[in-house]
C-alpha cells in the first residue's frame, strides 16, 4: 500500500467546491463556546460537500483565527449564515422546507443507526453547547432528537466529534450504505 499523492486524491478548488452540488444538509451551530470546534465542523462540512453551516446565538463565526486554524479554509468554501437565535435559523429551515433534527440524548430520541433518511430529503441537525447541549426551548421546535448510541462510562461527545459521526452516518446513507 501507498499513500495517494495530492493529484490522485482530486481536491477539488475553492471554485469546483461552489460550484458541485451539496448534499442538502444544513448543521445548525447552537451557542458553541469553541472556535476551534466551529473551525472543525467547517472541515467535515467541506469533506461531505454540506449544503451549509448555520451559525447561531454567541457562538464564533468567520473570519475568526482559531475557526481557521481549525478549517483549514474550508470557512471560505462552506456557504454559512450567522442568526442572531437558533430559533430563526429552525425557522428559516422551515421555511425551506427541512426536516430539523436535534442531535441530543432525550427520551424518545431516535438512534443515529435507526434514522429513516433516503438520503435525498433536506434535513437540518443541531448541534448544541458543549456543556449544556441544545436548549430545551430549542429542542421544542425540533421534529425530532438524533442520538448517537454510546456505550462507555462517559456519555457525550465533543460537538466536533458528534458532527463528524452525525455527519458520516447521514452521508453514508446517501450513498448508498444505508
């Protein structure tokens, strides 16, 4: 085995990336606390071709140094948004027509696993502080909570870690994993 040079592996440029079609997911960032969180969830947002980023309530937005030391750029190819609550950005998403998940360990939540997505259906997820999580009041707006199973003694995730299982479970099933 051999590591694929930079050619092989077809990065796409700042140009391509606008220009491809997005997997019609929207992350909605809810009072992130770290910007270096908020820089990696660019990232995979860039590696999955999400649609966008919705940033809301004080959580740190672009341009921002620690977002992007952490995103690597991807803060100049993710299309993002900032709302002033995580409220107007549900709102707007509804407006569009998005099913909104929270991703949250409440009671009668959906596993991660078990989510019935083609793949195809816009869909939004939240993601909330990384102390408190997503606001109750948040979750009220909600259609539904995603909770990533967990089978350990700690049960939570740091957010950019849960966006990246979030994000590769609803990405793997579009394409075709599911």
């Amino acid at each position: 085995m051999r590591k694929l040079s930079m050619e092989e592996l077809g990065r796409k440029t700042v140009a391509e990336f606008k220009e491809s079609e997005k997997i019609p997911i929207v992350i909605v960032l809810e009072n992130i606390r770290s910007a270096y969180n908020v820089g990696s969830v660019f990232r995979t947002s860039d590696a999955f071709l999400i649609e966008a980023i919705y940033i809301t309530g004080y959580s740190a937005k672009p341009p921002h140094k620690e977002i992007k030391k952490t995103a690597l750029g991807a803060e100049e190819t993710v299309r993002w948004t900032h709302f002033a609550h995580a409220g107007e950005a549900i709102a707007a998403l509804r407006e569009a027509n998005y099913t909104v998940l929270a991703v949250e360990q409440v009671a009668q939540s959906t596993k991660l696993h078990q989510l019935n997505w083609d793949g195809r259906a816009k869909i939004a997820v939240v993601f909330g502080n990384e102390v408190s999580g997503v606001e109750q009041s948040t979750i009220a707006l909600c259609d539904g909570c995603l909770e990533i199973p967990q089978l350990g003694m700690k049960h939570s995730l740091n957010i950019a870690t849960a966006a990246g299982v979030v994000l590769w479970e609803l990405v793997r099933t579009r394409m075709g994993g599911g």
